[in-house]
C-alpha cells in the first residue's frame, strides 16, 4: 500500500517540461514549491511519498509552505522491459533521465533506490541521503505447480529442472552455483508484474527483494525469506538514497538532518566495494554490510559467473567509521583472487 501522499506535495504524473534551464539557482534563489523527480512505480512512489513524511516530519512548517511537488519521470530502464539491464547499458539505465532533470534544474532532488545508482554519480550531482534500511534480503517464491518449499533449504527443495524467472545475474550466478541442475530465464518488470508471470506459469519460481513486498504490503503465499550468507543481496538494496546538485549547499544540509547513520555507513562500505570491484555491468556482484551489537560492521562481497561455474564470497568486520576503507579493501581482495576476465 503506497502511503498518503503528503498534504504539501503536488503530483505531476505528466511530462517535463523540455526545456532545459542554462543556469540553476542555488536552493536559497529558488522559489517553493521544490521538485522532487521519481520513477513511477509503484514501488517508487511509496519509496518518494516516505521520504516526503519524513523531511516533512522533520521540518512542519514545511507542510505548511506546500513545500514540495512530486515529479514522475519514465527511464530508459522502465520503458526497455524485454531484454537484460546488462544488455541495454546497466542498472544506470534507472537512473539517467533523472539524473539530466536534476542538472537541467526541471528537478530540485531525486528519490532512488540505492541499488539501482551508479556508484559515481555524474559531475554536479551528489548523494545527499540515504533512509533507514528495510530487510535487505532476497526471498524465493514457488509458482503454483512448485509445490511447498523447505524454510530450512528452500533452494535444494526446488524440483530438479524448476525453471526460475529472474532478469538479475547475482540471483542467477547464486542460484546455479547452488543447484546447477535449474533452468533460469529472464523475467522483468515491477513487482506486480513479476508477481503476475509467476502466477500464470511464465515460469515455475522466481526471486525478489524482500524491502519492496514489505513496503508495498505483499505477503506472496509461499515465500520463503533466503539467509543473506546464501544469497548475498546486491549493494544498496533496501535503502532509499536521494540525490541533490552539488551546489545545493542548503538542500544538502537539511537532508542531511535526516539521514539515517545505519544506513550511511552499511551502503557506504556496499558501494565501496562495488567501486573497487569495478566490474563490467555482466559481472554478478554481491554485498551487503551489517551492524553488530559491538558497534563494528561486518561486511560480506561475493563475485562470481553469471553461470555459477566460479563463486568466490568472503566477509570482513572492522570500524564502522572505517566503512568505506573496508569495502575497498575487500573489493580489492576478491578482484584480485578471481579470474580477471569477469571484469573485462
């Protein structure tokens, strides 16, 4: 269910005005209401329409101002659904349009999901941002002719020749390593449709993150949640990040306010060790970082074939000031013990 759009924000589903602005105001130049640009999703909309509750419930008298009006802008990676994002140019693709109405000043912010953002953002744009994480784990749902999974081996409970839908190769990578035996096939989409395909046998089970069934309040009968030990979640997944124009000093300042230090330091060791890594966007790559009770972070990355034939996964813990060192050095440390053609 998405949540009750704020009372200060607009909704403009339409198009963007094309014409871009030569030279952006700085945030305190500008008049209200600001912009907020998000793919149209559901799973998007709830991902923007949170993050406005919480800078709202942060700064009220911004609801009061009508501070803020919602922009949906379609990408390249929502309108291209019937091949591999590995095929068009990568998961950038989620990205790119929204990126060019931040810089062009037809957008003041942009909401993502962190999984689907480059690792180095275009010159003028910053991650200003990132929410409290959501489960980060993937979970495996049987179709109707799958039969009851075993929570204790979900994978190995699979019948011999299930044909698994995904379009993702660190699922698939994961999935083959484990149980070469599968057959896999893409399948794209948001969640509804991927949901859909499963229940009208396109395929005999398929995979999902865990963060958007919770947040759009689907329970699929069946599911099985996978331990993230076996079936490393990707970089980023579960958190919201927002993006602002380098220059907006102000804006950078108040979603600053709100983040949450959970979830910088973990997407910060993530997406260090996805930088560090560097792999070519048909590299399967895992990662996914964790609190521990002792203050420290535990940080697990996994590298592998797209067909399961080489998976190297290794874990390291350490300071969590020291986050973005860790996934450095760990990235460093898989690249240089795995086959240098997986990043070519």
């Amino acid at each position: 269910m998405l949540p009750a759009h704020p009372a200060a924000a607009g909704n403009k589903t339409g198009p963007l005005s094309p014409e871009p602005r030569p030279r952006v105001l700085p945030h305190a130049g500008r008049n209200l209401p600001l912009r907020v640009g998000t793919r149209g999703s559901p799973l998007a909309l709830w991902q923007t329409r949170h993050f406005l509750q919480k800078i709202l419930h942060f700064c009220p008298v911004l609801r009061m101002a009508e501070a803020f009006d919602e922009h949906v802008i379609a990408t390249s990676g929502d309108r291209i659904q019937d091949r591999r994002l590995a095929d068009i140019g990568g998961k950038g693709l989620f990205a790119k349009e929204i990126h060019e109405a931040l810089l062009d000043g037809r957008i003041d912010f942009a909401v993502h999901s962190l999984k689907d953002l480059e690792t180095e953002m275009p010159p003028g744009i910053v991650l200003a941002c990132t929410l409290k994480r959501e489960d980060a784990r993937d979970v495996l749902l049987p179709g109707p002719g799958c039969g009851a999974l075993d929570p204790a081996d979900p994978l190995g409970s699979l019948p011999a020749g299930t044909l698994l839908g995904t379009a993702s190769l660190r699922r698939q990578s994961q999935v083959l390593h484990a149980r070469p035996d599968l057959r896999v096939t893409m399948i794209r989409g948001n969640v509804q449709s991927r949901l859909g395909k499963l229940a009208a046998g396109e395929v005999d089970a398929t995979m999902l993150a865990l963060a958007g069934l919770k947040r759009l309040e689907i329970v699929p009968e069946g599911m099985v949640i996978l331990d993230p030990e076996a079936m490393v979640p990707a970089a980023g997944q579960g958190i919201v990040g927002v993006t602002v124009r380098e220059g907006d000093t102000e804006l950078r300042q108040l979603l600053a306010a709100i983040e949450n230090p959970e979830a910088r330091a973990v997407s910060r060791a993530e997406r260090a060790l996805l930088s560090a890594l560097d792999g070519s966007c048909r590299t399967p790559i895992g990662g996914h970082a964790k609190l521990l009770p002792d203050g420290r972070l535990r940080l697990t990355g996994l590298v592998a074939r797209p067909d399961g034939s080489f998976l190297l996964k290794r874990s390291v813990h350490g300071d969590a000031r020291d986050a973005e060192r860790l996934g450095d050095a760990l990235g460093q440390e898989l690249r240089l013990d795995s086959p240098a053609d997986l990043f070519t």
